[in-house]
C-alpha cells in the first residue's frame, strides 16, 4: 500500500506542479524537477530511491517508442547527416570536453572514470526537449533534427558509457573492441526492433479489438527493448527501430484505434514525464546525504565547470558542423535553402538533460572513484541545463521571427496530397451516381469532394486567401457545433442514455476534425 500512496501522491503532485508551470509560463519539467526538490526535504515524507534499472526499463522504452511514432521518417533519411552529427559526434564531443575540463580539478579521478562522467551527461533528454519545444510551430528541419537525435543519442552515450566504467573497473578497454561492440549493439538492436515491430503489426491487423491492439502496442516498445537487453544489444535503439515501424504501418489499423491510441500515448506519456522529473527531484536528500564530508566549494566548483563544459561544446559543435554539413547536403541535392542564424541557435540550446543521465550515474558500481561526486555533478548539470536552458528556450525562439515560409506557407506537396485525396473520393463515388437506390446520396458527397478539389486548386493559386476563408469556415463549424451541444443538452433528459451517447459521440469527433484542421492551419 505505501508503495501504490507514494506513486499516486507523486501523480497528483505532478498534476499540480504542471498547472503551476502552465500559470507561470515555465516549462514543465522545471517546475516538476523544482517540486520534486522541496517535495524531498518535507518533513514525514517517505523517501523515494530511483532505481536505475527500473528506471530506465520503465521509462525509456514507452517514451521512445512514442516519439518514433510520430517521427517523420522520410525527413528523418533526409537530414540523417546532421542527426547523426549530433546523436554521435556530439555525445563524443561533449564526453571529451567535460572529462577534459574535470579531470584538472579532480586529478585523483582516472582518466577512464571522467570521460564516464562526460558520456553519462552527453545525451540531451528527448523529454526534456519536447515538453519545452510543443508550444511552438518551428520550422520542420529543427523539429526533425532534434526528434531524430534523441531517438539515438541515448544509444550511443550508454554504449560509450558502458566501456568507460569497463576501462575504469578493469584497467583498459580497446578501442577497437568499444568500437566493434558499438556497431553490433546498434545493429543487434535495431534488427530485434525491426522484428517485433513486423510481429506487432502482423498481430494488430488480426485482432480486430481496439482495446487489445493499444494494449499491444504498448506491451511491443517493452518486448523490444527487454528482447535486445537479452542479448546484451540496445535496447534503446530497438524500441525505436519497434516504434518506426508501427508507426509506418498504422494508416492500416481502424480509424477507431488510431484516435484511441493516440489518446491513450498521451496520457501515458504526460504520466511517466511527470513521474520522471518529479522523482529526479526527490533524489536529491539521498545525494546529499553521502557528501556530508565534502568540501561544498570543490562540489560546487565541479558543477559549475562540469555545467559549462556540457552546454559550450554543444553550441561549439553545432555551429561548427552545422552550416557546411547543410551546404554540402544541400549542394549534392540542387537546392539553395541557407539555414538562418536561428537554426543552429536553437539546435545548439535544446541541450536539456534528464532522466537517462541521472539513471546512468546512479547505476555506476558502488566502488567507483568518487562515485558520489560523479552523481553530484550530474545532478547538477540536469539541473543546470534545465533551469538555464529550459527556462530561457522558449524567449530564445521567440527572439527570432520564425515566420518564414517554411512554416507559415502552405507547402505544394500539401495542396497536391488534398487535391489527389479528394479526386479519389470522387472517382469511388463517380461509380455510384449511375445507380438508383444510392444516386441521389452519392451526388451530395460527389458535390462536397469537389469542393474539397476547388479548394486545394486554390491553395497553389492563393494559399493565403484560400487559408484564411477555410479557417473562418472551420471557425464557424465550432461555433454550430457548439449550438448543436447545447440543443443536446437541454433534450438529455427526454433521450435514452445510448441515443445521447451515440449523438455526443458524433458531435465529439466532428469537434475534433475540426480542431485538428484548424491546429494545421494556424500557428500556435
């Protein structure tokens, strides 16, 4: 019982803790992880340890599995160059720079225990990121990139992590041996998740049940990862590789399951984002507790050392290999796009660290050197990079005009794809106008798709005009809908509870095709 109070006690507090966040216009993982904090100093509270193998068996393989269904996959092979760059040149870049800048302050720290400290913090946290980057529409190419990092970074930082703490413990690791195991680990693990993601799919078009098919998907992001951790391959990568091809497959499941699902990643994924940070506060009187003999100005100073390393290499990197990784990209292609400033500038910034960072220092061996300053360090270039980066993010984007015609217009490939998917309705129905018993219904739909075609052959004539009176349209539609709820309301009492039901359901999802047109539509 004390174990189900804890966690629906942390629940609720993350409730309030976002509410808070949202009021004060803070990302909400700052507010979690600053509430977690004061949560462990209250008097009476039971301590919460974070265990690191359940944390990240928890928590890694849902949340990834999540952002890999959503991940653009086309753009992703597009701009695999600069994701690359950062997933793996980065995490080395930055493990290098913080081993380099600690290793003077603390030289009783082998060599082999800081660069185990520079690849514990080097992986941005994908969670971190996205719970700052949501509320705003950027230009596709930063959102791919950054999404597409964290789907692999992790992978790449555990494996260099891995190797460290063998170097460490042992005496020396090879490395040729880091480097082979790395390719394998990385290769092992994504043809596990190709495999479970082909079962997954081949298992959810023959259920035929909604609810099964959501339990599935989710039970497959953890057979994934826990099938790669068998065979001592990545199970980071694996879940990933699960997700994408889910993800790929889903235009084939019921419309009813794809909304439900998506309803039920959501939830999910607000939990366990909540529970991560909250309990990544709460560590904090543990950490402290076993540095009661520390000198507090050596802590602080690695920190602080620690701290700036991690977030300069990262701005040094991405404007170092940004801007001719682009151009080369764009050269062997034929285009002309020139990255503005603001690209490698929020690139560089969304460098937030979490949950991966915190579990991979808690799980060092007990008789690693200085094993609890490491954690100490670590918990404060979370902190550090949450508190500077997360909160000042967001003024960051506002600072540049992102209206470009990336974002704002409306993309050819877009206005084509509404006009084909039109023209197709109306060549299905065309067939049926020719038949008695379903002409006259045909006709009215035949007349709707068409008007659908007019409107998308305007977007490439007009696409602001054409936007700007579909918006007002879809704006209007809320506002009959919104009558019609009303009207409902007043007649619940003379329906039978299935008649309501089935009539709030009809209105419910119109509502909500509404809403989602007008959210592509309009910047945020």
């Amino acid at each position: 019982m004390a174990l189900l109070e804890t966690l629906l006690g942390l629940t609720a507090a993350s409730v309030a803790l976002a509410l808070l966040a949202r009021a004060l216009r803070l990302p909400s993982a700052v507010t979690l992880v600053l509430g977690g904090m004061a949560l462990a100093f209250v008097p009476g509270l039971p301590e919460v340890e974070l265990a690191p193998d359940l944390a990240l068996a928890l928590f890694l393989p849902p949340l990834l599995q999540a952002s890999a269904l959503r991940t653009d996959w086309p753009d992703f092979r597009a701009n695999l160059p600069l994701i690359l760059l950062l997933a793996v040149g980065a995490v080395l870049v930055t493990a290098g720079a913080v081993a380099a800048t600690v290793k003077p302050l603390a030289p009783e720290l082998p060599w082999a225990a800081a660069i185990a400290l520079g690849a514990i913090v080097a992986p941005p946290d994908a969670v971190s990121a996205t719970s700052v980057l949501k509320g705003f529409r950027l230009p596709k190419r930063i959102v791919t990139v950054l999404e597409g990092e964290s789907l692999i970074n992790d992978a790449s930082s555990l494996v260099l992590y891995r190797f460290a703490v063998a170097a460490t413990m042992a005496g020396a690791v090879s490395l040729a041996e880091a480097s082979v195991s790395f390719l394998v680990s990385a290769a092992g693990g994504a043809a596990i998740g190709v495999a479970v993601g082909w079962a997954t799919v081949w298992l959810l078009l023959r259920l035929q049940d909604r609810m099964l098919e959501i339990v599935v998907s989710f039970l497959s992001a953890f057979a994934s990862y826990f099938a790669a951790e068998a065979v001592h391959v990545s199970g980071v990568l694996a879940a990933v590789a699960c997700g994408g091809v889910v993800g790929r497959r889903r235009l084939e499941l019921a419309a009813g399951t794809r909304l439900e699902a998506n309803t039920a990643w959501e939830f999910v994924e607000f939990v366990l984002t909540s529970l991560v940070f909250t309990l990544m506060g709460l560590q904090l009187r543990g950490i402290l507790e076993r540095l009661t003999d520390t000198d507090p100005w050596r802590l602080a100073l690695l920190a602080a050392a620690a701290s700036t390393a991690l977030i300069v290499s990262r701005i040094a990197w991405v404007f170092a290999t940004f801007y001719p990784v682009s151009a080369l990209m764009n050269g062997l292609r034929g285009q002309g796009f020139a990255p503005p400033l603001s690209y490698p500038a929020i690139i560089s910034w969304a460098g937030m660290r979490g949950v991966v960072s915190l579990a991979a220092a808690l799980a060092l061996p007990a008789e690693f050197p200085s094993r609890d300053e490491v954690v100490f360090v670590v918990f404060c270039c979370i902190l550090t990079s949450l508190l500077l980066q997360g909160t000042t993010l967001a003024p960051l984007i506002r600072r540049f005009d992102l209206s470009d015609p990336e974002i704002e217009a409306v993309r050819p490939e877009v206005a084509t794809a509404r006009k084909e998917v039109a023209a197709a309705a109306v060549g299905a129905l065309s067939d049926k106008l020719e038949d008695r018993e379903h002409a006259e219904v045909a006709e009215t739909l035949v007349r709707d798709f068409r008007a659908r075609v007019e409107h998308a052959e305007r977007l490439d004539e007009d696409p602001e005009a054409a936007q700007r009176r579909l918006n007002a349209q879809l704006r209007l539609r809320l506002s009959a809908l919104g009558a019609a709820r009303a009207k409902l309301a007043e007649l619940r009492d003379e329906l039978d509870g299935e008649t309501l039901a089935t009539l709030v359901e009809e209105l419910d999802l119109e509502e909500e095709q509404v809403r989602v047109a007008l959210r592509a539509a309009e910047p945020t």
